[in-house]
C-alpha cells in the first residue's frame, strides 16, 4: 500500500508540473499577441504547442481519475497510449502546422510512457510477495530436522500439485501450488537434505513436478 501511494504522489506531481508548464506557455503565448507592437515569433508558438503535447497525457490522466482506483486508470492509460502509438502513422496534410501539431502529439505521448516506465517496473517489484526470512542455514549434520518454515513447505507438498515454474519473461521462478507457494530459499534446503525431489526433466515455462522423498515424509505426522 504504501508503493502504490507513493507512486499516485509521483504521478500527481508530475501531472502537475507537465500542465503547469503548458499553462506558462499559453500565457507567454497570449501576452506576445496581446502586445500590437511586436509581431509573434515561431518560438513561442512551438513552445506553446510542444508543451500542450506534453501536458496532454497527462491531462487524460487526471481527467480519468474519477472512473476508478487510480493505479488501474494509470495503466490503462499507458495501455492505450502504447496501442495508438503503435498503430499511428504520420501526418500527410498539406498545411504543415498540422503536420507538426501531430508529431509534436506524439512525441508527448513517448515521453510520457518513458517517464513512467520505472513507475510500472515498481508497481511489478511491489506486488510480488516479498518471502519469508529464513534462519542462517547451518552445514548439513547427520539427523537434522526441519525448521517449521521448512515442515510447512513439506507439508504443502505432500499436498500434491506443487511446481517450480518460470512465470515471466525476466527469468523469475515461483514454487507454489494451488495451496501456496514455498521460499525459494527454504526448497534449496529440501533438495539438498533429501526431502524433496525435484523432476528437471519437464521446462520451467511447463512446471517441473515436486515431490515429497521418503526422507521428507519421515518428518510429517503418520
């Protein structure tokens, strides 16, 4: 909870400083076509449009707020955004403002996803379960017991149906069941005293098979 209410706090302040930017640069805008003695300069008229590009995501952002929990709006968004954005060709008109007006659109749109790339990747880190700390592991002696972290995973596995599994693309592993999942810490240890077997032959993407050795069981109640 607090990862997530940290990130809405980024997430407003840099909606706030994009708009408050494009603000500044309407009124630098207005106040040179207000002034009859000066002609208007393409500076400030690009800089106006290129902050009102950037703003506007961030605009949608805001706007979009009250349909639902915030972290949620914020990654539709950044879906939808990346969706046209990939689907989007340039500008063919004939004026070339407007051909400019589109491109300067878009640009706004790629730094937006880029500015909040690292926010996604912490929302990720923040929603996986964070494992339990295990005890220093001692050398391996001859009749060792297991831990009550470690009876409890051997306890779930002589449940059935526990597998180690790849389930992203960046190579992490989870051990788990439909009953719960097991330290990758705490499994080493099962393998490395005999409790548990582990069948290697299956991929990771598939779900290699776990199961309890005769040595594991000795451990659990009769």
């Amino acid at each position: 909870m607090q990862a997530k209410a940290k990130i809405i706090e980024i997430l407003t302040n840099l909606a706030g400083t994009r708009i408050e930017a494009e603000d500044k640069a309407r009124k630098a805008l207005a106040a040179e076509a207000a002034d009859m003695t000066k002609g208007l300069t393409s500076y400030s008229i690009r800089s106006a449009m290129e902050k009102t590009a950037d703003a506007m995501p961030w605009r949608l952002l805001m706007e979009d707020q009250g349909d639902g929990e915030q972290i949620k709006v914020f990654l539709k968004l950044r879906k939808r955004l990346t969706s046209q954005l990939i689907c989007t060709t340039s500008s063919t008109s004939s004026c070339t403002i407007v051909n400019e007006q589109d491109r300067l659109k878009w640009d706004g749109v790629r730094r937006f996803l880029q500015d909040t790339d690292y926010l996604v990747s912490a929302l990720e880190a923040a929603e996986e379960p964070a494992p339990a700390p295990e005890p220093e592991l001692a050398k391996p002696v001859q009749g060792r017991r297991p831990t009550p972290a470690q009876r409890k995973a051997l306890e779930l596995i002589a449940q059935g149906g526990v597998t180690r599994s790849q389930f992203s693309l960046r190579g992490r592993e989870r051990i788990s069941s439909d009953n719960g999942t097991i330290c990758a810490d705490t499994f080493d240890v099962l393998l490395r005293e005999g409790w548990a077997t582990l069948d290697s032959s299956k991929s990771l993407f598939q779900g290699q098979p776990i199961g309890l050795a005769e040595a594991g069981r000795a451990h659990l109640p009769a």
